[in-house]
C-alpha cells in the first residue's frame, strides 16, 4: 500500500465511533507477549465478523481517535536475537499473514498492523488461541459459544475467502478482467464504474470492506484474474503446460504458466494446448488436412474438471497439464472424492461447487455428470486407447493416450477399455457384446475370440459380469459394469 492509501485507511479507522471486536488502537504499548495475543485475538474476531482484515494501529488515542504518534518501530524491535515480525510468526498457528506499515501522517509516526484471518482453523499464539469480547482480549476457551461459532465459520469455502484487500475501486478494475465476466455472462457492459462494481459484488467476486475499501474474493480473482500473480494466495494455482521431447520427463521443450484467471483465460489456455499437440496428416480426395490426435473436446473437458476438482487447501501447488510424444497427462492436487471406477456413472462430487457453478454459467464446462462420458465417448470415436484415471497420495491424473495399435497395448490397456466401454453402454441403457466390443477394438469379425478373451480378463478383474448368468449361449451373451 501507497502511504496516501495508508493515510486513507488509518482515516477510515479512526473515524469509527470506537474500537472494535477487529480493531485496537494503541500509543507505545509494544511488549511482544502483548502482541502476540492480540493477533490471534483480532484474527479470530475479524473471522467470526467475517471481516477481511483486523487491525492494530499503533499512534492513536483510544479514547479521542486522535492521532498522536508513536515511539514503536517495528522493523527494529527484536526479541532477544530475533526480529519480532519473524518471532511472531514462528509462535502463531497457523501462520497467518499479517503485514507491518509504517508512515507518517501530519508529521506523527504511525504504525498499522495488518491482519488477515485464518479461514481454516481458530488462530493460536504459542498455545492459546484468543479472542475479542468487545475490546476486552480473552482467552477463547472460557467462550465455548464462540468458538463453536468460529470453527463453524472456518468451514468457509476457499472460493469466498479474499485474496487482496484493501484495493480502491480503481485498483480492482485494474486487477480484474470484468470485460470477460459480461462477455461469458452474456450480459451487456454497464455503463459506470459503480454499476460495475454492484454487479460483481452481487457475484461475490469483490465485497466491499468500507467506504472506498474493497477486497477480491479468491473466487474473483481465481475466475477473472488479469494476472493471477498479483494475488499471492492463488498465484501457485495458475495452470502449468509443460511440453517433453518424447515420452519422458528427461528433457523439457517448453513450459508456459497461465497469467490470466480461468474463466478469462480458459480459452487461450485450450488453444494453446491444442497448438502443441501432435497431428496427423489426413489425404482426403483433393486436400490434405492437419488431423489433431486429440479430440478437442476431450482436452477441454479434462482441463475443466482438473481446475474445479482440485483441492484448493493444497497451498503451493496447481493443476499442471503434461504433453508427452505417446500422451497427454492432466494432473490436479487433491485426491477425488468418489473411486474413479464410478466416474462415468456417478455424478462428480466437487470440493469447490461455488467454482463448478460459475463455470458452468460461464459455458467453461459441462453440465452436471456429463463431462466424463463425452471423454470416453470421444476415446472411444476417434480409436484412441482408454484414459487412465490414477489416484496418487496427493492428486488425480488422468491421461490420455496417442493411437496405438491393439498388439501394442497390453492386458491392463485391453481390460480398461472393455470396462470403460461396458459403462458407456450401460449409461446409456445399453449392454455390451463382443460385437460392440470388437467394433470398440477394431477388431475383425473372424478374430472374435481376442474380444472373448478381453472380456474374461475383465471378468477376473471383477470390473464387468454377465447379465444373464444362467444363460448358456456364448453368441448372444451380454455383459455389465460390476456395479450394475
């Protein structure tokens, strides 16, 4: 922050009628132990306010409001040998962020501590975690009611929490892309500043802090973002695309990192993606023709889950898209929350809904529990061998493999495909035969038994079963998912 926007907020502060539950003024009081409280104090209270930010200011009478200055310097107090803003930090959890101003104003040294609430969990300094009653400091404990309230409100989702505050209305229209939010809403620019800003606080992409103090969401800024490197809790969650020569991580071609938000970027950021996918070249009867190995759609698709399926905690770390001469890899932090053997029949089961609702307003992704069947489906038209869809520790990958001969796939290749076939089918009230199978598989007529055989391996993976157990007949035999 400027120092004319520093004068601007301690205005703002002092012009309120008296402290507050998120606000303490001081004079020269700066014994560490004392402020350590008063974090975890006021970043618990500015939680349970649902306040972007708390605030000691030191510099200021309590009782008059009046601005007299003060003798603490922060950036030069210590604690024994250790800088108190570091001292605090390390004694603080978890360890919110917290920033340290120093200006002067009509010649009178002031000092604000800016603090940002801790969204997940009550804040603790050494072992204790506090609390505001009104401007009394007070151990939360002996306030069961309120903390129940407070973890309560840590259930916030990430999307609402803010990921810049105290911005003027000038500065968020220069962070945020609102142009692309009217053009995918399929609304029309308004015509003033203010009505803007109205219709994006209505979508809680910004939320105003008080008078001409706004905060972007992390919805906000996540969605329409200019350059996602200006808001530093979502910066890492910028999409990765990473291009490999040949099927290993060995040596590395290019790398690009998305700079805009996902719904303002996101069609950039498919035909980017697009752009350094291999081709076929197709002769048709006069011309001839760059085929991607890809579907399009598919690749759309996939991007999409893997940005709103993500586990947005996961501090650090974002999806990251992996292109690779034999596959593409799409890969998301955060483990899914249903096996990934029921993704094309169960609908998807989102951490982040207010983010998948947006984007599906926006036309970025499909509607509810389609996206995954149209990724099959497209696999399956084009001939392409059967996505892989892996859980690790930490993340979800899905890959998607170039075309590749059936002699080259092996058994797992072979029983995935048949799986993912079957579920197809039956989504769509249909049973799979070897029929269907060999069509799936190119495979000729007279070569019938490499479909049978594909099919009892998938039989003892326990993935697919006959629908008629009883019946005897091979030629007319019939088989569904496991779970049906």
């Amino acid at each position: 922050m400027t120092d004319q926007e520093l004068v601007a907020l301690l205005v703002s502060l002092t012009q309120l009628p008296r402290e507050t539950e998120w606000l303490e003024f001081k004079v020269n009081d700066s014994e560490p132990e004392e402020i350590g409280e008063y974090l975890s104090a006021l970043a618990n209270s500015a939680a349970l306010h649902q306040k972007d930010a708390a605030y000691i200011v030191w510099g200021v009478e309590n009782g008059t409001h009046r601005v007299v200055g003060t003798s603490f310097k922060p950036r030069n107090a210590k604690v024994g040998n250790e800088e108190i803003e570091n001292w605090l930090t390390r004694l603080l959890t978890p360890r919110i962020e917290f920033k340290i101003h120093e200006f002067t104003h009509e010649g009178n040294p002031v000092v604000i501590f800016q603090i940002r609430p801790c969204r997940h969990t009550p804040v603790r300094f050494r072992e204790t975690e506090f609390i505001r009653i009104g401007t009394y400091k007070k151990k939360l404990k002996d306030y069961p009611e309120k903390e129940r309230a407070l973890w309560l409100l840590t259930k916030v989702p990430f999307e609402r929490e803010p990921a810049a505050t105290d911005l003027t209305s000038d500065e968020v229209l220069a962070r945020i892309d609102y142009p692309s939010y009217f053009e995918l809403s399929a609304q029309n620019l308004p015509p003033d500043k203010i009505s803007i800003l109205e219709r994006l606080q209505r979508e809680k992409l910004i939320a105003n802090q008080h008078a001409d103090r706004w905060s972007v969401t992390s919805l906000g800024a996540m969605l329409f973002a200019k350059k996602m490197a200006d808001f530093e809790t979502i910066a890492r969650k910028a999409v990765r695309v990473i291009v490999y020569k040949g099927n290993n991580r060995i040596q590395t071609v290019k790398e690009q990192v998305g700079t805009k938000g996902y719904a303002a970027g996101f069609q950039g950021l498919i035909s980017y993606v697009n752009d350094q996918l291999p081709t076929n070249e197709h002769i048709g009867a006069a011309l001839r023709t760059e085929v991607r190995v890809y579907p399009e759609l598919a690749i759309r698709e996939l991007v999409a889950n893997a940005l709103i399926h993500q586990d947005l905690n996961v501090s650090g770390d974002g999806p990251i898209v992996e292109i690779f001469s034999d596959r593409i890899e799409i890969t998301n932090p955060g483990r899914p929350l249903i096996d990934p053997l029921r993704f094309i029949d169960e609908p998807p089961q989102s951490r982040n809904e207010v983010l998948a609702a947006f984007m599906r307003r926006m036309n970025i992704c499909e509607e509810r529990g389609s996206g995954i069947d149209k990724v099959v489906s497209q696999a399956e038209f084009f001939q392409l061998p059967a996505p892989s869809f892996l859980v690790t520790e930490n993340h979800m990958k899905v890959v998607m493999f170039a075309p590749r001969k059936l002699s080259a796939m092996d058994r797992q290749d072979k029983v995935r495909a048949c799986y993912q076939h079957a579920c197809l089918l039956y989504v769509s009230n249909q049973r799979m035969t070897n029929a269907t199978l060999r069509k799936r598989l190119s495979i000729e007529e007279q070569n019938y038994a490499i479909a049978s055989r594909i099919i009892q391996d998938t039989i003892q993976e326990n993935l697919i079963k006959s629908y008629d157990p009883d019946s005897q007949s091979k030629k007319y035999a019939s088989y569904v998912p496991f779970w049906a």
